[in-house]
C-alpha cells in the first residue's frame, strides 16, 4: 500500500510539471516563435550562399558564410525539437513538436544538397528543389507556435512582428532566386518568383513605415522604429533596380552579382534590427 501510494503522489507530481510549449512562458513563446520565424530566413540564406559557391562568388567566403548558416539552423533546429534551456527554448508538444519533426525531415534532403556544394559535387537543381520544402515547414511551425502563443496569452501576435520577420526571409529569397537566374535554372519561373518577392517585400516595407488596411498594418509612429525603417529603405533603393534587371530579363552582370552579395548581408542585418524593435514595442519593453 505504501509504494501504491508513493506511486501516486509521484504521479501527481509528475502531472503538475510543466510539459513542452503549452506550458511555456510568454516569453519563452517569443523567444520559439522568432528562433522558428528566422528558421524561414535561413533556409533561403543557405539556398542563397550555396548559389554563390556555385557561381564562384567569393568563394572561401561564401563556403564559410554557408557552413555558419548550417551549423545555426541545425543548432535553432535542435532547440525547437528538444528544448534549449541556453537558447531558452521549451521543448515542444503536440501540433508543434511533429511539426519540428517534419521540418528536420525536410532539412534532411536540403543539407545533403549543400554538403555537395561545399564538396564541389553540388548542383543548383537539387538546392532548388530541395530549400522550399525546409521554407514551407518552417512556415508552418512558426503558424502553429503563433496559435498556440494566441491560446495561452489571448493575444495575438502582432502582424507587425510577424510581416517585420519575414522581411528577412524575403531578403535572402530575392538573392537567392537572382543568383539561380545568373546559374540559368528554370530562369522564367525564378524571375516571376523575384518579382513576385519584390513586390512583397516592396509593400510590406512601405506598409510598415506608412501603414496597409489591406495587410492590416498600422503606420510606423514610433521614432527609433521609423529610423530603422529608413536605414531599410535606403539600402532597398540601391537593391531593387538590380534585382529588377533581372525580373525585366537582363542577363545578371559579374559587377551586379558581386553587389548583390555584398548588399544581401547588409539589408538583412538591418531588416533584423527592425524586428528587434518590433518585438520589444509589442512586449511593451
């Protein structure tokens, strides 16, 4: 009777522990909602780097830069499976640990498509066909986290944060499908993509700063934020018109290609720099 008894109060105590992300803190949903978010961005950071090592660009360089954005998509990957107390990411639960799952599998196919870039046996069809399965799941985790977020909290993550976060991606996909225009993989269907991205990215930077009923954005008040935007902006007005050459059927240039690497990195760190500022408007820090 005693270990009977024993055995239910560690029962009790067992089922009163915390499990996964449904018994996350608010802030350890941020925190898993914006590693998932930059999970989207990476995955075109790969695709894009990966296409550089194939075009030659900066060759070392775009062999380091690409082994780095591995090694932290499989470390974020790992966290949003498992949990990660120093990442401080819970491990998940239901809807969003298979989803992680599904994501891992996906990364599968798509890191053995970068391995062989960097061994110097890849080719851009099977980077192509490969990255937008990762994209799609980890799209589909950070929905999943959101609802789960909007379950516990009430709340609903903000649409700024959340259209801010994929400005990142959008970054690296603009670059990455450019770059598999100059390879000349499947060019008509990379440059409608391009230019379907560029629209996006177009509208939702404007409709960040000024504001967008129709993408339920409200304008930019907040001064830190809307000179963060500007610093966007700039950049953005230097790296459209290349982009666009491509979309309008230029061949891509030696001198366009090395300007759209060098621009990448530099519009994405400052694209980051917004969804910081989003984030901490939104918590109310």
């Amino acid at each position: 009777m005693r270990i009977l008894a024993s055995l239910g109060i560690a029962l009790v105590l067992l089922s009163a522990l915390p499990s996964g992300s449904s018994a996350a803190t608010e802030e350890e949903f941020a925190v898993a909602i914006n590693v998932a978010g930059r999970q989207r961005m990476l995955s075109q950071k790969c695709a894009k780097e990966a296409c550089q090592v194939l075009l030659g660009i900066e060759l070392e360089k775009s062999k380091e830069s690409l082994t780095a954005s591995m090694a932290l998509f499989e470390q974020s990957l790992a966290g949003l499976t498992k949990g990660d107390a120093e990442m401080r990411l819970p491990a998940p639960s239901g809807a969003a640990a298979a989803q992680a799952a599904k994501q891992a599998a996906a990364w599968t196919g798509f890191k053995a498509a970068l391995d062989a870039v960097l061994a110097g046996k890849g080719e851009v069809g099977a980077v192509a066909e490969t990255n937008l399965d990762v994209l799609r799941e980890a799209q589909a985790l950070v929905t999943i986290l959101e609802d789960e977020y909007r379950a516990k909290t009430g709340k609903a993550w903000g649409v700024v944060v959340d259209l801010a976060g994929k400005q990142r991606m959008f970054t690296q996909k603009m670059s990455k499908e450019y770059f598999e225009i100059a390879l000349k993989h499947q060019v008509e269907t990379h440059r409608k993509s391009l230019q379907l991205v560029v629209d996006t990215f177009d509208r939702t930077l404007k409709g960040l700063a000024n504001g967008d009923a129709k993408l339920s954005l409200p304008p930019t008040t907040d001064e830190q934020a809307r000179a963060q935007l500007d610093v966007v902006e700039k950049l953005w007005a230097e790296f459209q018109p290349i982009v666009k050459k491509a979309v309008d059927g230029q061949e891509p240039t030696p001198e366009d290609l090395a300007r759209v690497a060098a621009l990448s990195p530099q519009i994405l760190a400052e694209c980051d720099k917004a969804v910081t500022i989003f984030e901490s408007l939104a918590s109310g820090k």
